[in-house]
C-alpha cells in the first residue's frame, strides 16, 4: 500500500509477538517496516521470522530511520514514558501499551510532548474497539436500559509467571492494577462518561515482592452513579463488565479478552433475557486501523493523550485511597 502507515516496534514482547505484528501485517491501513531489541541478534531472527524489512540494533536507531512514520510501544511499564517522548521529539507518531505511563504526572509530560511535536499519541485499549463495546455503548447512550445506577467490572487470573518479570517489580509498574486494573477503570470512565468524584479502595500486597496482588475500588460518579471494580493476580480469570440501569441491564462476560472469539452481550430487562450475537473481531487489527485512519485522515483518537492522564489520575486516586486507608476526592483538573 503505498499510502500505508510505516510501523517501527521497539521491543520485541510477547504481546508485539502475539497480536500487534499479525494486526499491522492484516491492517488495511499499516505496514510493519522495522523493528528493535536491546538485542540486536533477537531483532534480526524476529524480522526473519515474521518477513520484517529492517531490523535494528537499538531502539535510537530505530527512531532515526525517516521511514519509521509510527512506533508500537510494549516495553515494560516504567519504559514507556521515556521512550514515547523521545519518539514524539524524534517526528514518530506513538502507540503506547497499556497503562501509558506509571502516574498521572508522567501521562501529562507525554501528552505534552505530544501536543509540542505535532503527533499522535494513543494508549493501547484495544478493548474499546471490539463491536461488542461499540454495541453495548450505543444500547447505553439510546437508553436502552434507562439511567445507569451501577458498573461493576472484574479483570482477575491466577499469575505465576517468570520470577524475573517486571510484573513483580514495583519500580518497574508491576501489580495487578497497572497490568489489568486500567482497564475497568477506563470501561467505567466509558460508560458513565464522565470522571469519578472520589474513590475508596483496598488492596492485597505480596509479603516480599510488595506488588497489589488484588485490588476492590468503588468509584463515584456524577449524578449518583457507582462503579465496583476488581483486578488480581491470585483470583480465577474473569473479565466482565455488567451495567445496571433504572429499567434494565447488560452482561458482557468477555469484555476485555476476546481473543477473536464469537461472544455475546445479555441484556436484561425484568424477566426477559435478549442475547445479542457479536461475530469474532480483532480488536487489535481495528486499534490499528482506526490508528491509520486517525493519522491519514486528521481524525480524532478514542484513547488520545487527555483520556490516557485521566485515567492515570484515576489510577493515582486507588493507590493513594489504599495507602491512605480513606476515601480520595478527585478535583476537576
């Protein structure tokens, strides 16, 4: 496509590995062009293996080439902020993984850096673009179920991975908030559309590692609207989203991990059940689209800088309500 948008990857993760290098490759909208690795020699047997033209020997180099328009970010979490800036000052366009950052403060230096370099911005929720989401918004907005009261959202799994793995290392954005816990944040944030006023919460910290194992938030929201949401890394895996309203509800068992299954949305409405049929999407091919047609088209992002310090701002509120042990009002800033 000689219109496509030229993508770099700095990193050669499983989450690049598993999703994002299929989704650029099936893309109406990208090219794969390059990728980096602090190891030179993993960078050039990836860009064998998956048909990538250049590989790099760093991440700089990367970021020099005039032939890289747009860079995927999946390095661990307490990377992203240096790396996304130096992409922006280096005229690339930044799709960084989730959390974008490991606090509000360094969301704002990024979307700042962002709104100087003239480029996009854009943290990776690829949840948001599955079909399913788009429908259950629309039934939301259309008063479907009426006004919505509750949100309640869980993504939790059972996590014994490498010993070694920044998970497990706080400085690094380890716990199970930044890694799963941002994505009921953002859903509630989506649905009621509209930033909390407070939050409470507690959390479950591993003895040694002192990473949250387990975090319960309740959020408030404008209008007398709550959200109950729950991350973890020692609870059965659950990633769901159930929205009650004063005349109905909707069930999204598989809100954040579909893995381009068929899934479905329930919607309850007193004692009739509706199941809505969504046919298999990549959400990760649709992010990546709707990428490209931001970038070539001047549209606007669904996840842009702004969105991506509120929901940091919010994730500040959880920490500082579980060290504090009391309830965190947010300002309007």
């Amino acid at each position: 496509m000689s219109d496509a948008v030229k993508w770099g990857i700095l990193g050669c993760a499983g989450i690049a590995e598993r999703a994002l290098i299929p989704a650029i490759r099936s893309s109406a909208t990208g090219e794969l062009a390059g990728i980096a690795s602090r190891d030179e020699r993993k960078a050039r047997d990836w860009a064998e293996r998956f048909g990538i033209p250049r590989a790099y020997k760093n991440y700089a180099d990367l970021l020099k080439d005039p032939a890289i328009e747009a860079v995927y970010i999946p390095l661990a979490n307490h990377l992203h902020r240096p790396w996304s800036i130096r992409a922006l000052k280096a005229g690339k366009h930044v799709l960084c993984e989730k959390p974008i950052a490991l606090s509000a403060r360094e969301a704002r230096a990024m979307a700042a850096a962002a709104g100087r370099s003239g480029r996009l911005l854009m943290e990776a929720f690829m949840y948001r673009f599955h079909p399913q989401i788009e429908r259950a918004l629309e039934l939301v907005r259309t008063g479907e179920i009426g006004e919505v009261r509750f949100l309640r959202s869980s993504f939790t799994f059972t996590y014994a991975g490498d010993p070694f793995n920044y998970h497990w290392y706080p400085r690094m954005g380890g716990g199970s908030l930044l890694d799963v816990g941002c994505y009921p944040l953002s859903a509630a944030r989506l649905v009621f559309g509209a930033e909390p006023l407070s939050v409470y919460a507690r959390g479950r910290f591993h003895p040694r590692r002192r990473v949250d194992m387990s975090v319960s938030a309740l959020l408030e929201f404008p209008g007398g609207g709550w959200a109950l949401l729950d991350s973890s890394y020692e609870t059965q895996f659950q990633s769901r989203i159930e929205i009650a309203g004063s005349r109905g509800r909707i069930e999204i068992p598989r809100a954040f991990s579909q893995k381009s299954l068929a899934v479905e949305i329930r919607l309850v409405k007193g004692e009739e059940e509706t199941i809505l049929s969504i046919p298999a999407a990549n959400a990760f091919v649709r992010m990546v689209d709707h990428f490209g047609n931001s970038l070539r088209q001047n549209r606007p992002l669904r996840c842009d800088g702004r969105d991506a310090v509120l929901n940091m701002k919010t994730i500040d509120a959880v920490f500082g309500s579980i060290r504090s042990g009391r309830a965190v009002r947010l300002s309007a800033r």
